[in-house]
C-alpha cells in the first residue's frame, strides 16, 4: 500500500469539496427550479470560481517561493531552484493574466438583450484561449501521465534529468482531476468541437479504466474515491441541460479545477525534495 502524504491529503481533500461542490450546485440548477440562477451566480466574473482560481494561484506562488529558499539554505541540488522557479513564473502569469487580461461577459438576469445573446448559436463556442487550456492541460496530465503508467517508464536516477522526471511525473490523482474538470462542458451545444471533447471525454475514462484493469493498478482510498466523482460527474452532465448561462461560464468552472491540479501536482513533487538534518 502506498504512503499517503500530506501533499497528497490536501489535494485529495481539496479536490472533494470542490468537486461535490459542483456535483451538487449542478444537479440543483439542473432539476430544480427554485436554484435555476445558482450557476450563473458562482461563475459570474469576479465570482466564486473565479476566487478559488486566484487564492490556489496565490497559494501557488507562496509555497514555490518557499520552497527555493529551502533549496538555496540546503544540501539539496540547485539545478531544482530553476524548475521550481518555473514553476513561480507559471504561477504568477497565470495569476496576473486573469486578474488583469482575460476579459469576462457580464450577464443581466433580468436583461432581454442578455437573455437573448443566451440562444444565440456561438453563446457556448469556445475562443481560442479555452481551446489552448482545455488541450494543453488533456495532453501534460492525462495523455502524458498514461503514457507512463501504460509503458512503465523507468528514468534513469544517476543523471539529474532522470531525477527530475522521475519527480515531476504526475500521479493517478492528477489525471482524475482534469478530466474531472475536462468533463464540465456543454458537449451537446457546441458543434463539432463539443462532440470532439466528448470524444476525449470517453478515451480519457477509457485509459483510466484501462489502467485500473487491464494495468493491474491498485487504488488507494482517495484515488478510488475521486474516480467514483468523476464517474457521478459525467452522468450528471450527460443527463442535464442549461439554457441560463453561456459556454464561458463553464470554462470557470473547468478552469478552477485545471488551477486545483497544477497547484496540488506542483505541492507534492516540490515537498518531495526533503532536507537532511
């Protein structure tokens, strides 16, 4: 059985609220009337998710801070300081992008002009700033990841490349929560690329399914549990329909989970590195 972190405790931890968070915000706008505007409300600009995005941006930024001034006053090779640095450009872009370029649609509720630009046909296409993040974070943490774990990738620790892949590789975990995330989308009224995301949807399940079967991979507590959340979540999206809100408000909601990973994959490989006393 594998050791359960502290790293890995906060993600686990983090991940549930947040996704039964959504689960249940989800289902309630979905199929009762009286908490129809609840997630017009929560992913508004500025909103709830939004918030959530900047505090584990912030957070971010803070423990990688923390974490090269505990290379530098340690035994530990410096060559991780320009990783982890990285890692804090990373944070710091990302954070300082949506608190001062990303533009965001504000919505009336009692606006006709607002409720009609709700219907239009291009009211869930994605831009092409959706598109690059929803791919780019399918490719590094679930198509890279499985590639691992399905070829059972060794690296070779002697030299300082193979240690730093050998720390960097994400977990299972990590590949649950986006496409936890990659699965918040209103695939049925976005074209061809909706249909294209679902597409990765079912063959990003399937190589987790895969792994767990056919891989012989055996699931801790946490691991298992956030796969049945991903597997309520699906159902949950395939069976609801929303006609309040537009396809950015979905992209807040995806994006607060994409931040929550990168966030909590970059925590546990940084904690990895432990100082002799």
């Amino acid at each position: 059985m594998r050791k359960i972190t502290i790293p890995h405790l906060i993600f686990s931890s983090l991940y549930f609220i947040l996704a039964l968070f959504t689960i249940l915000m989800l289902a309630l706008t979905s199929f009762a009337p009286d908490f129809q505007h609840m997630f017009r409300l929560t992913t508004q600009p500025f909103g709830v998710y939004f918030g959530i995005s900047a505090i584990l941006l912030t957070c971010g930024v803070i423990v990688s801070l923390f974490n090269i001034v505990r290379i530098y006053s340690s035994h530990l090779p410096k060559f991780y300081s320009l990783v982890i640095g990285l890692a804090l450009c990373v944070f710091l872009f990302l954070l300082y992008y949506e608190l001062f370029i990303t533009r965001r649609t504000y919505f009336e509720p009692f606006s006709f002009e607002d409720s009609l630009r709700l219907v239009q046909e291009n009211a869930f296409s994605k831009n092409t700033y959706q598109i690059l993040v929803d791919y780019l974070c399918y490719i590094l943490f679930v198509i890279c990841p499985a590639i691992f774990y399905l070829f059972n990738f060794s690296f070779d620790k002697s030299m300082n490349l193979g240690k730093l892949l050998q720390l960097i590789k994400p977990s299972f975990n990590v590949m649950l929560g986006v496409l936890f995330g990659f699965s918040i989308s209103p695939f049925f009224k976005s074209g061809i690329v909706g249909y294209f995301d679902l597409v990765l949807l079912a063959f990003g399940l399937g190589l987790v399914l895969y792994l767990c079967v056919k891989g012989k991979r055996t699931l801790d507590s946490y691991e298992m549990f956030n796969l049945c959340l991903l597997i309520v979540m699906c159902v949950v999206m395939m069976i609801s329909s929303y006609s309040f809100v537009d396809g950015e408000s979905y992209f807040e909601v995806r994006k607060a989970f994409y931040v929550l990973v990168l966030f909590g994959w970059c925590n546990t490989w940084m904690m990895k590195l432990t100082t002799k006393r």
